[in-house]
C-alpha cells in the first residue's frame, strides 16, 4: 500500500511501538522504506544549566543505540534522530522525506491533553499523508 512510512519513536513505556512496528510492516509495499524516528526534545536551560555536556552527549549517543536495536528488527528499516519540538520535526521529516504513510504510537488521553494537546493530536493536523495512530 505504501512505499515511504515513517514511525515516530518514544522511548516512553505507555506506547504500543510494537503495535506500530506491526502495523507499518502491514501497509508496506514491497521494497518500501521505512524509518524510525527518534525526536529529543529540549531540556529548559534552568535545567540543561546544571547537567554535565558530557551526560547531554551520553543521552544522545544512547538514544541512537536504542534506536539501531529497534531497527534491527525490521529488516530495511533506517533510523533518524533530531532534535526540537516533536510534532513540528516529525511533520517537518514527513515533508521533507515526502513520507506517504505515518504510523504513530499515541499514549491515552488524560486532561492535561486538552489544554496543552498530545504530539499526536499535532501531527494528525499537520502532515499532509495518511496518519495510523495506535493506542
């Protein structure tokens, strides 16, 4: 069904990913390419302030580690990570790469959703593709 999907990647545990994983692997056509896509988003400078460069550093090379072992198990798939608000990167990536499929693994609701939104809910109104969103 797809040739380009693109799977933002939270490292947080209230994310179905596997659920993701299975679902991309599902509408893609043969040969598509698929792309893991990790956004670490900015530490307030109050904070980054009174963390070592050197832990700011680890954290990265860290992710790119988790992310090469979840690449790992789909065969084809790529990695990217970058950094910023998450909603404007992954939609930002999806343009640029002219993504045609994006797959998000979306947490549950809460309250706090409605005042200041979900990552998901941001980039269902912003890409200009078809969007999966698992819970």
């Amino acid at each position: 069904m797809y040739r380009n999907i693109l799977i933002p990647v939270s490292f947080d545990q209230d994310r179905d990913r596997d659920g993701a994983f299975r679902v991309a692997t599902a509408l893609a056509d043969e040969g598509a390419t698929i792309t893991l896509l990790h956004v670490m988003e900015p530490i307030p400078g109050y904070v980054a302030a009174q963390i070592p460069a050197e832990i700011m550093a680890e954290s990265r090379v860290e992710a790119e580690k988790r992310m090469t072992a979840l690449a790992q198990g789909m065969p084809g798939a790529k990695t990217a990570i970058m950094s910023g608000h998450a909603g404007r990167n992954i939609a930002a990536f999806a343009k640029r790469e002219a993504v045609d499929c994006l797959v998000l693994a979306s947490h549950k609701h809460g309250v706090g959703d409605y005042f200041i939104g979900s990552t998901a809910d941001w980039v269902v109104r912003h890409v200009d593709c078809c969007v999966h969103v698992i819970r």
